[in-house]
C-alpha cells in the first residue's frame, strides 16, 4: 500500500506578504517613496531649463551617458524606466486591490456618517487616475512625440518643452496634473510614514509640515516651466 504524499506547499514569503492588507499597504508606501524620488531628481532637472537651452539639452544628453563606460548608452536610463514602471504598476495594483477588499469588507453603508476626511484623502483615487493618464501622454508628448505639437525633434529636448507649452492645452494637462501630484503626495507620504512605521506622537507635526512642503515644492517646481513659457521667461 502507496504512502500518502503531501503535495501542499506553504505560500512564500514574498506571496504571503503581497496577500495580506498590511503588505499591499507596505509596497504602495515604498513604492510610493521611490515615485517620491524620482519626482524630485526630476523637477531640479526640469528646472534647468532656466540656464538656458545649452544647459537644458546637454543635461538631458548627460541622462543617456550615464554611467558609460560601465554602463553602455541609455543603459542607466533605461534601469531607472524599468524601476519607474515597476513602481507605477505594483503602486497602482495594490490601491485598487485595497480599494476592492475595503469595498467587500463593509457591503453596506455606514449607519453614522464617519468623520470628514481631508480634501487630498478624498481625491487620493481620482488623483491617481489623472497621473496615471497623465504620465501616458506626458511619455508620448515628449519621449516619443507620438502626439506632440508642431513636430517633434529627437535630441532637442528643449524646444521640445517649448512646443508642449505654447498649446493652451498642454498646459492645461500639465498644471492639472501637477495639482493632482501635489495633493497625492501631501497625503500619500504621511501614510507611507504611518505604514512603515515612523509616525508617532511627538513626530506627527514634522512628517506633516514634510508633507506638506514637499508638496508645495514639487508642485511649484512643475508649474513654474509652463508658466515661464506662457510668460515669454523661457522662449
């Protein structure tokens, strides 16, 4: 007579943490923060376009010869898109996810009106929504150039943005998108604080000021280089 086999496996680590609530809530919160990074490095390289077309165009060639010789052309920024994405989607996957389990958790509607959130909490999805939709046109606007305005020129990054920015439209994406961003990060990095575990009483004040300025930054940072060109600032 065969012996029984047990065939059953216990889930990994990796699994184990990605099904549970608390894991989901931990890769929004460190993928959140590598979105986060990226946003700043970003806009201080936006910023460039202050110095001048020379400075603007030989930054953005500096990004493709990163690393070399090490590294081959693009290579680096290549690594960085990858991250990105990866963030973006695992980022985006666990909040509808979370969003579907508190859903089923609580079927019908509260019998108390619960506490008014703030105005980022409440916009937190849609704001998602809008920079996901943003970031796929803000990548075929001046990345591809598929729908870019007034022709696009592959190695001009500068006239590029100046293109973008001189359609009303444009700008419209833009600024709206940059507000979004703004108020996704004001929320989003107080509860990436909460969740891995750096909110405490005595901290509370300082994350939210750092919430609250890096917001600020960031969405002034943005804004600024479509408001320069619609101004004649930056031509």
């Amino acid at each position: 007579m065969a012996l029984a086999t047990r065939t059953d496996r216990r889930p990994s680590m990796t699994r184990t943490l990605w099904d549970s609530s608390v894991g989901k809530k931990a890769i929004m919160a460190v993928s959140g923060l590598t979105m986060l990074l990226y946003l700043v490095v970003h806009m201080v390289g936006n910023l460039k376009i202050f110095f001048g077309s020379g400075e603007f165009n030989h930054y953005a060639h500096w990004l493709r010869t990163l690393g070399e010789p090490f590294l081959h052309y693009e290579w680096a920024l290549w690594i960085v898109r990858v991250v990105l994405v990866a963030a973006v989607v695992v980022h985006a996957t666990s909040a509808y996810q979370l969003s579907r389990r508190d859903i089923r958790a609580r079927p019908s509607k509260y019998v108390h009106k619960r506490p008014r959130a703030s105005y980022a909490t409440r916009t937190m999805r849609w704001g998602g929504i809008i920079l996901a939709l943003f970031i796929v046109w803000h990548v075929l606007d001046l990345t591809t150039g598929t729908v870019h305005a007034d022709g696009f020129q592959a190695g001009h990054p500068y006239q590029n943005v100046i293109d973008t920015f001189s359609t009303w439209y444009g700008n419209v994406i833009y600024i709206v998108a940059m507000l979004a961003m703004g108020l996704h990060v004001q929320h989003g990095f107080w509860s990436a604080a909460q969740t891995l575990g750096a909110g405490r009483a005595t901290r509370d004040r300082v994350l939210k000021t750092i919430a609250n300025a890096l917001a600020l930054v960031l969405t002034v940072g943005f804004i600024s280089v479509p408001v320069a060109v619609m101004t004649g600032v930056v031509s």
